[in-house]
C-alpha cells in the first residue's frame, strides 16, 4: 500500500488543544447567519461521541492503532469545536431531534450496530473510515466558505482549524483506501451506508431545518462545491456514482429515501442481495 | 466537592516524563514482582477505550458535560499507558499495538457480548444506569490511585515513583469527576440507587479482573494490597465508596480481596 504510512505515534504527541488564548478573531462581529453556522459545525465537532459509541462496539475497538488515532482526533475536534464556539459566541442551540425514529436510532443504533457488527467484521473499520473522510471534506468545504464570509481575524483562525482537519484526514484517506482497496465486502458496505445517511455526520440529530440553514448560509445556491467532493469520493475504490454531496446540497439533512442505484460504473462493487445489513 | 469542566479540560494534558531518566533502569531495574505489576496496570490503561464504549452506549453521552469529560479521560488513560510502556521498554519488554490488538482480540465472546448488554442495560434501565456508570468509575478511578501509590510506597525506585505520583494525581481527578456525578445522579433516583448498589456487589471486580486471567490479578492485588498496610488503604477505599448516596455497608473493595485469599489472619472488620 502507501509507503510514507501515517505517523499515529507523532500525531499522538502532538494534537491541536485548547485554542481560546491564541484566537485572533475573538470578539470580531459576525452575521448572525454566518455565526449559526459556526455552531452548527461546533455541534458536529463536540459531537463525536454517538459516532464514536457505534464505531466502538465494533471489531475497530480492537484495533490500537485506530483508537490511539481516535482517542486524540476525538480530543482535537472538542478544541476545534471550542475555538468554533469562542468566534462564533453564544446563540441559540436547536433541539437534538425529537421523534419516536431519533429516538430508537439513538438508542438502540449502537445496539443495532453491535450485533450487526458481529456478521460484517472487520469491513465495517474500511466503512468507518471512509465516512470519516468524506466528513472531514464536507466540513472541511464549510469552513473554507466561513472564511470568505468572515472578517479577516476570524478567517485566520478558521484556516488553522482548516489545518488540523487536514491532517486528520491524512490518516482516515490512508485507512480508508486500504481498507476500501482490500475488501470487497468494505467497498459493498461502504456504497451502502454513505448513501444511506445523512452528511455532515450528525446532521441526523439535528433538526433538517439546521443543517439547510447551514449549508443555505454558507454556500448560496450555488452547489459547484459538491462536485468538487463528490469528484474525490468517486476516486476511491468501489464508491463512484454516489452523489453523496450533491444530494446534501440540494436535500441537506435529509437520509435519500432510498438507496439510489448501483453506478453502472462502478467496477469494484459487485451487486449483494438488499436488506442484509440495515444497520441504523 | 464541586467539579468543573472546563478547568479540568483546559488543564488536562499528557502525562509527562521526558524530566524522568528512565535510563536509570538501565543500571538499576525494577524487579520482576514490579515489573509484573506494571505490565497489569498498563493493559488497564490502555484497555480504557473499551470502558470508553461501555459508557457511550448509555443514554450519557448526550450529557456535554459527561462527552467533554470523557474524551479528556480517555486521552489521559492512553497516555498513562504509553508512560508505563515505556518504563516496561526500557526493561526489555515491548508493549506494541499489535500485541494489543492480540489481546483484545483474545477476549472474545464476552468483548463481543459487552457492548450489547451493555447497551441494553443502558436502554432498559435509561438514564439511571448512568449513575452506575460514574459509581463503577469512581470505584475504579480510587482503585487505581492506590494501586500507584502502593507501588510507589513499595517500590520508591528514583525514577518510577516520581511518575506513577503523576499518574496517581491525574487518577485523583478523575475520582474527583465520577464521585460528583455519581453522588448527584444517585441522589435523584431511588431506582438509580438500588440499580447501582446491586451493581457493584454483584457484578464489580477489581479493575482488570475483566481483561487479565485470575491469576494475574490474585498477583497484583497480593503484591500491592497484602498485609495490614494494604488492608488499612483497602478499607480506606470502601469507606469512600459507602459515602456515596445508597451504599451504606458496601466494602466490594475487601470483600474482592478476601475472595482472592488476601488478609486470612487478618479479622473482617
Ligand atoms: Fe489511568
Ligand atoms: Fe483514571
């Protein structure tokens, strides 16, 4: 695979921490629409523990060169989200939503995943990494939209924050293309559940309307900035066609309400019979 | 004892030893009765991102104040193991990620089964069973700071016992996290109270007794908490757990190490 393999040891050493004391945007006023934003892409970056909850109750907990990744990129995203919330200031948090299908898929998601888990192994680790990396993209497109909206100072601090999601990214590009290269049963798994749900990770807990105020506020109607995405994440093994970031352009918060159809393009994936690993 | 977040997140940092000659156990070793020790609490430590998952699966992590705490623990834990790995280095022995992997993978069933319980305790129960979680925690948190203290006592080798004080007052914190919450969240519910003490004096073992085999663990109890010393702290550490609301009469601590033979000429309190 890659030669130069990602350094998890040197990472681990050295994260990004608390950035309060070195932020040059602090107290810079903001659109109110571009501070929601803001804290709509803090929410994601405190937010790692339902993702982290059902990627533990699988075979990836027992790999110590993920956790150890995973134990510091969880610390990092808490301090970008920190920094987020410091330039962006208080305002109001919408409602993790409510009904009775949140609801049981927030409880009984990890559940679900952990027996589920059980028959997929180790591909479920590829699929993981995979949506780690598209998230990291979208949001990555987010921030890189806030700091054209921003004043100078706070564009400065949203480029360092823009900085340390690239290195994350470094890591879950290298894991997914492995894993994705490696199982066909990851790239199966892969085109499955990314389609399935709704982007940037976590938009599921929010109200619909939040994330489409959020993508509304940042991108205008011009929606050239998923193709950009959705170009790399037809470059990875067994995922062209898939869409998934022109679809939350014009459906943002929204899970498609079904799987769109296999890309006649797509080579790596061969075709599985429906229905075997609803996982949500 | 009020606790607060932000504090502890700003200030939670890796523990540190580069200060710390660790070559000095290049001239002067530990002996193999500590090195044995060391290699137990360094399994615990880096074993905390399965307790990790056991607590995100409950209904806790939608709590900021629980996720915030959470992920700083975590990062702590993993770098006290790699503090101890590093001293158990030094001696020769390696403690990679591969032979981790091995490990966790040699838990089998019962790390495929614990999640799922896990999750359906927390679901069942709701959110009382995070009352349990942070009691469990507390116990355990109080259980590793003695351990570092009692082998830093038994041990005062230059350089190991300036870094596991370290780790010991980072351990400290984290008691000082779980009691607060435990104490709140048991105080709120009756359910939350007989739950939780049933937990524990049925179902809690010492910390590691659910990822090291028996014999390692009646080793490194004995080795740290036997004699009139051990049970001295031992019984110190039951006292605070019996503090938490519901608890009254507890002593799992003792009780633990009774079972595994310890104190047998010593008399029940
Ligand atoms: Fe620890
Ligand atoms: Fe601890």
């Amino acid at each position: 695979m890659s030669t130069a393999r990602f350094d998890v040891a040197a990472y681990v050493r050295q994260p990004s921490g608390p950035m309060r004391e070195t932020l040059t945007g602090l107290g810079a006023a903001l659109p109110a629409d571009l501070a929601d934003a803001l804290r709509y892409v803090q929410r994601r970056a405190q937010g790692t523990g339902s993702w982290l909850a059902r990627v533990l109750v699988t075979a990836t907990h027992k790999d110590a060169r993920i956790t150890a990744f995973l134990s510091t990129w969880a610390y990092e995203a808490h301090w970008f989200g920190d920094a987020l919330a410091a330039l962006a200031g208080a305002g109001p948090v919408p409602a993790i939503r409510r009904g009775i299908a949140a609801t049981v898929r927030d409880r009984f998601g990890p559940l679900w995943e952990a027996v589920v888990a059980n028959l997929h192994g180790r591909a479920l680790t590829g699929v993981q990494m995979t949506e780690r990396l598209v998230d990291a993209w979208i949001v990555d497109a987010m921030l890189e939209r806030a700091q054209h909206l921003a004043p100078a100072a706070v564009a400065a601090d949203l480029a360092r924050i823009r900085e340390g999601i690239a290195r994350q990214a470094h890591f879950f590009a290298e894991t997914a293309s492995e894993a994705l290269m490696g199982s066909r049963a990851a790239r199966v798994l892969a085109r499955r559940r990314l389609a399935r749900r709704a982007w940037p990770i976590g938009a599921e807990r929010e109200p619909v309307a939040a994330t489409a105020d959020a993508i509304r506020t940042l991108f205008g109607p011009d929606a050239s900035w998923a193709d950009g995405i959705d170009a790399r994440i037809d470059a990875l093994p067994g995922l062209a066609g898939l869409h998934i970031a022109r679809r939350t352009s014009r459906k943002p918060g929204r899970r498609p309400v079904r799987t769109p159809l296999r890309s006649v393009r797509t080579r790596h994936a061969a075709p599985v019979p429906d229905g075997k690993d609803e996982a949500r | 004892m009020a606790f607060d977040i932000d504090t502890f997140a700003e200030s939670s940092t890796a523990v540190a030893w580069s200060d710390i000659d660790l070559d000095a156990f290049r001239e002067n070793p530990l002996p193999e009765d500590s090195l044995r020790a060391l290699r137990y609490m360094c399994d615990v430590e880096y074993h905390t991102v399965c307790y990790l998952r056991d607590m995100l699966v409950t209904p806790s992590h939608g709590d900021g104040e629980v996720s915030t705490f959470m992920t700083m623990w975590n990062r702590e834990e993993y770098w006290h193991g790699e503090a101890l790995a590093a001293v158990l280095k030094v001696h020769g022995i390696e403690v990679e990620y591969d032979q981790l992997k091995a490990s966790r993978i040699k838990l089998g069933w019962r790390d495929r089964i614990d999640p799922i319980k896990q999750a359906v305790y927390g679901n069942i129960v709701g959110k009382d069973f995070v009352a349990t979680h942070m009691s469990w925690g507390s116990v355990n948190e109080r259980g590793a700071a003695s351990a570092y203290r009692r082998l830093a006592a038994l041990e005062p080798h230059p350089a190991l016992a300036p870094l596991l004080k370290r780790i010991a007052a980072q351990e400290s914190r984290h008691i000082a996290f779980y009691t607060t919450q435990a104490t709140k969240r048991l105080e709120e519910s009756k359910l939350a109270r007989a739950f939780t003490r049933f937990a524990l004096s049925k179902v809690w073992g010492p910390v590691g007794s659910t990822i090291e085999p028996e014999e390692e663990v009646r080793f490194v109890m004995g080795y740290l908490f036997d004699g009139p010393d051990g049970l001295r702290e031992v019984r110190k550490m039951d006292e605070a757990i019996a503090k938490l609301p519901g608890m009254q009469g507890l002593a799992i601590n003792e009780a633990a190490f009774r079972a595994r033979g310890l104190y047998a000429d010593l008399p029940a309190a």
